[in-house]
C-alpha cells in the first residue's frame, strides 16, 4: 500500500502556542515523570562524587534527558514538522528514542549504579563515620530503573499506536 503521510501538527500560527491536547495524552504525562526522574537521576549522581563506569552511567542519563526534552518541547509546541526528515516520522522517532535509547541506556545506568551501590554497601553500617556514597547510588539505582520503565511504557503506547496504523503522537 503507498505510504500515508502523517497528520500534520497542530494549527500553525504566527506565534507559539501549547498544544494541550499532547500534554494531556499518556505519551505528554509519561514524557513529564521521564524527565522528572531523568532529572533526580543525574543530579543524584553529579552532586556525589563519582568515578569509573558512573562516567558512562552520567553521560547516559543526561544524553537521554536532553533528547527527551527536545522531543518534548517540540511535541508540546506542535512543532516537530520542523525536523528535518525525523518531523514526517514523529511517532517513528518517539518510539525508537523510547525503546533503543531510552531503555536501553538508563537500563545500563541503572544497573551500573546498583553495582556501585552494592560495592558500596558496607558503609551502610551504624558507626560508620566516612563519607558513604551508598545512598547517592541507590537513589540514582532507583530513579533510574523506574524512569527505564516509563520509556518502556511510553515505546509500548507508541508501538501500539504504530500498529493501529495511527500516524500521530496523540
């Protein structure tokens, strides 16, 4: 069958405006807890210090954090029509950002954490009285594993909208 191409954005006017009905669907509420836990994930690590593969895991999470602002504000403008060649396979972009980079990264953040954080379980004790980076790296374990959930469930709605032949975000 020949390609359909998908709905364009919401209205285009001369200034910018919201388009509420994307922050209202279930893709713009989990877009908001992924980048509120995207947010305490990579805070919680940059304010601690950090070294080794929590590197990587602090790149992961504000690499995605990033991209998933940007599909965000550009969802939440109605303004994705403006990318180049991504813009006329929106649903597309946000489901591949979703399950590749979404999941699988904060998935690898996640469990690099939990590893530091079990290295670091001794210092959990009672009399313990250097500095423990135990707590830092559980939070972070924790934000990061539900906001790998929430990617999921976000590539999940896309996928199922993709199968439903449904061109659009909403």
């Amino acid at each position: 069958p020949p390609a359909v191409p998908p709905p364009p954005g919401p209205p285009s006017r001369g200034s910018l405006s919201l388009h509420r009905a994307y922050l209202r669907s279930p893709l713009g509420l989990l877009r908001l807890g992924q980048l509120a836990l995207g947010a305490a994930f990579w805070v919680t690590v940059a304010a601690h210090k950090y070294e080794g593969a929590a590197h990587f895991a602090l790149f992961a999470a504000v690499l995605v954090w990033l991209l998933t602002l940007a599909l965000f504000g550009l969802s939440l403008l109605g303004r994705w029509a403006l990318v180049p060649w991504l813009g006329s396979r929106w649903l597309l972009t946000n489901l591949v950002h979703d399950l590749a980079l979404g999941v699988g990264l904060y998935a690898a953040a996640t469990g690099i954490m939990g590893y530091k954080a079990g290295r670091k379980s001794y210092c959990n004790l009672p009399g313990y009285s250097q500095h423990c980076l135990y707590g830092a790296y559980l939070s972070a374990s924790v934000c990061g594993g539900i906001a790998a959930c929430l990617y999921l469930f976000s590539g999940l709605y896309c996928l199922s909208r993709r199968c439903r032949d449904q061109r659009d975000i909403i």
